[in-house]
C-alpha cells in the first residue's frame, strides 16, 4: 500500500531473455514522492525492472502505468522519467555547465534563463561556481552530483537510479547517501533507486521491494523489513539473524503456541502463519541478552565460542545446548552499557525473550 496515489503502477510485469526468466509477474505500486528501492542479490532482475520503467526493454508480459499513461508504446524519450546510472556518464568533452544543460537543448530556452536553471541546479548538489569545470576536474562524488543536476534539470517525474553510489569508497558513498536523501526531499521527485547494498537501503528509502530470482519477496518500509520479516529468505537478506526449528502446537487468534528448539514452550505473536506443521522462528542477534552470570529468568547456559570486537559492538558466537548452531549475539560496547566481558571459551547465559521471536511464514 502506498499513502499517496501510485505515480507508477507495476501489473504482472514479467521480462524473458530467450529462456531466462529475469523477472517473473512483479505487481508494485509505487507513490508519488517515495524513495523506493529495489533491493536484491546480484542477478535477481532489479536493473532489468528499472530498465523496462525506462523504456529500455519491452516487458514481456504485464503492463507498466506511470502518471496513469500505458507505457508499452511510449519510447524512451517520451517517457516522465529519467536515469542515472552506476558510472556517472557524463561528457567529458563538456563543461560542468554544459553537461546539466545538455538535456535542455532542444527545449527553446532563452540563454539567460538556460543558465539560471544550470546555476539553481548547481546550487542544489551543493557545487555552486563549478560550471565552468570539466569532468577530469571533478572527484568520483562530484561527478555523480552533476549527472544528477544534469538528470534532475528536466524536473522528471521519475528518477531511476541504477546502483549510482556502487562506484564511490564508503566514506563517499555515506555522504552520498544523505545528499541523496536531502536531494530527493528538496525536489520532491519520486525516486526508484536499485541496489544490492541493504544498509543503503534502509537508510535511504521509504519503502524497499526485497527481490530474489525475479520475484519481490515482500514491498515493506525500512522498519516493517527488519522487524517483521515474512519469510526466512527476506530475514537472511536484511540485516543478520538465527533461525531456530519450531512446531506449531496450538494456535489462536493472533498468537500461536510453539515449541521452539533449545527454548522449550513459547507464545510468539503470529499473524501470517500455518496453524500446524514445522515453522521457524527468527531472532536479531541485538535481541538477546547476553550474561557473564546466571541471571534467573529462563536463561540458557552457553559456551563463548568467539567474539569479534567490533568497536560500537560486539558480536559472539554462542553454543547453546539443544541448539544445531551457534547462536549469534551482538551487544553494545559504550561506557553506558554494562557490557559483557567474558573470554572466549568462558560460560555465558544467553536470554531470548518471547518479544524477540519473529515467526516466519512459508516461502
Ligand atoms: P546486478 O546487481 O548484478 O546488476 P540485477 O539484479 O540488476 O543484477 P539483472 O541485470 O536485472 O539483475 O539480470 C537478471 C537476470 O537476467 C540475470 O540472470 C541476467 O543474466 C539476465 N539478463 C539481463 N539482461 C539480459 C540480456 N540482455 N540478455 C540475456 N539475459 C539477460
């Protein structure tokens, strides 16, 4: 669901190459003014669904509507959108200037009010008095800043963006993330924005579509996606997490009775899952609390199997009794923190309490 009204409607959109299915009957509506990512492993179809909303592949089968037009026979060009790809292409035989104004050639612009909008859209990725630059002048992060400017300058109704930061170091990258953000706040487009990279995700979008092998497993805020996960295959991709065996004994109305590996009898919140049969429940390794000492309270004894130390936090492995792997731990190292010092090999007690199990659905 979207809270605005769809600017872009996916309906059963599938894309064959021969006999490779790239993308497999994918429905999305996406909002007008929404940061959306596509979000996914290499391979899994998100470059092809950017390129069909481009226009640079025919769909298959299904029908793309952007501001409530039919696309399948408006050409590229034509089309209220425009991309921007992972290699900042831009030309290098032109000027800062030239290049932002390049997409505005053939509109009849006056000179002056030509540089006016070059100027505005300089001021906006922050490169004010850079116009007369040419790209080998330019950093990695401040070439992609004025493939956006040259993007944005038509004022599209869509921008699709394609892996645009992948080629930047990390700390560029992050500090691209938020002119990203502060960007697409500031000119109110919407955004579709591919990458393989789920804290990028997260930080940046509204709403993430998590795709694998062609399909969109679940379309979820950056929240809904890391704390409620539907299915396994979504909970491995975002973020880190442990799975554990269970079985369903009894079930009713939003709460179901399980029995848990290593946990024993639980009563997790349940809203999307079978009434019987095997399931298996999910928990974020920052949600179970680790103690040097036993503290009461259902506590399982473990053994540190190691810990990496990541600054901020933490990370153990811990072997629990009952449990077929190790189960992964993350606390926080601060000053405010108590902080759990054990060594690895020493004793521990791990705690998972029942508002840390996420019960996952089927596939
Ligand atoms: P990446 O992050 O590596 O770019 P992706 O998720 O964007 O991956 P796509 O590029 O959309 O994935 O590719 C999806 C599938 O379709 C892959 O199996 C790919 O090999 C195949 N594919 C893409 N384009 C073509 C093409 N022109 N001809 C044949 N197969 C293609």
């Amino acid at each position: 669901m979207t809270e605005t009204p769809p600017i872009i409607s996916l309906r059963r959109v599938a894309k064959s190459f021969g006999s490779v299915t790239a993308v497999e009957e994918v429905s999305i509506d996406i909002g007008a003014g929404e940061f959306f990512s596509l979000l996914g492993p290499s391979g899994c179809g998100k470059t092809t669904l950017l390129r069909m909303l481009a226009g640079f592949e025919d769909v298959s089968s299904g029908e793309i509507v952007i501001d409530g037009e039919p696309m399948a026979d408006v050409p590229p060009n034509l089309r209220p959108v425009n991309m921007v790809f992972q290699n900042y292409a831009i030309f290098p035989h032109l000027s800062v200037a030239d290049n932002i104004a390049y997409g505005l050639r053939r509109a009849k612009i006056s000179r002056a009010q030509r540089q006016r909008l070059v100027d505005e859209m300089l001021e906006l990725v922050r490169l004010p008095g850079y116009g007369a630059r040419r790209a080998h002048e330019l950093s990695g992060g401040q070439r992609q800043r004025i493939a956006l400017a040259r993007a944005l300058i038509l004022r599209p109704k869509v921008l699709l963006l394609d892996e645009p930061l992948g080629a930047l170091d990390k700390q560029l990258r992050e500090q691209m993330q938020g002119e990203l953000r502060r960007l697409q706040r500031a000119v109110g487009i919407t955004f579709v924005f591919v990458t393989h990279d789920q804290e990028e995700a997260l930080t940046l979008s509204d709403r993430i579509a998590v795709m694998s092998k062609g399909h969109v497993l679940q379309v979820d805020t950056p929240a809904r996606l890391y704390e409620a996960p539907k299915t396994r295959s979504v909970a491995g991709f975002v973020g880190s997490m442990n799975f554990l065996d269970a079985r369903v004994l009894a079930r009713e109305g939003d709460r179901a009775r399980l029995e848990i590996e290593a946990l024993g009898v639980r009563d997790v919140r349940a809203d999307h899952i079978p009434t019987h049969g095997r399931v298996c429940v999910a928990v974020r390794p920052e949600n179970i609390a680790l103690h040097a000492k036993d503290p009461g309270n259902a506590a399982l004894p473990g053994r540190v199997e190691a810990r990496s130390y990541l600054g901020e936090r933490s990370h153990w492995h811990v072997r629990v009794p009952g449990m077929a792997e190790p189960l992964a731990v993350s606390t926080p190292n601060g000053v405010l923190q108590a902080g759990a010092h054990a060594a690895e090999g020493a004793p521990v007690w791990v705690r998972l309490g029942d508002e840390a199990l996420i019960l996952l659905g089927a596939e």
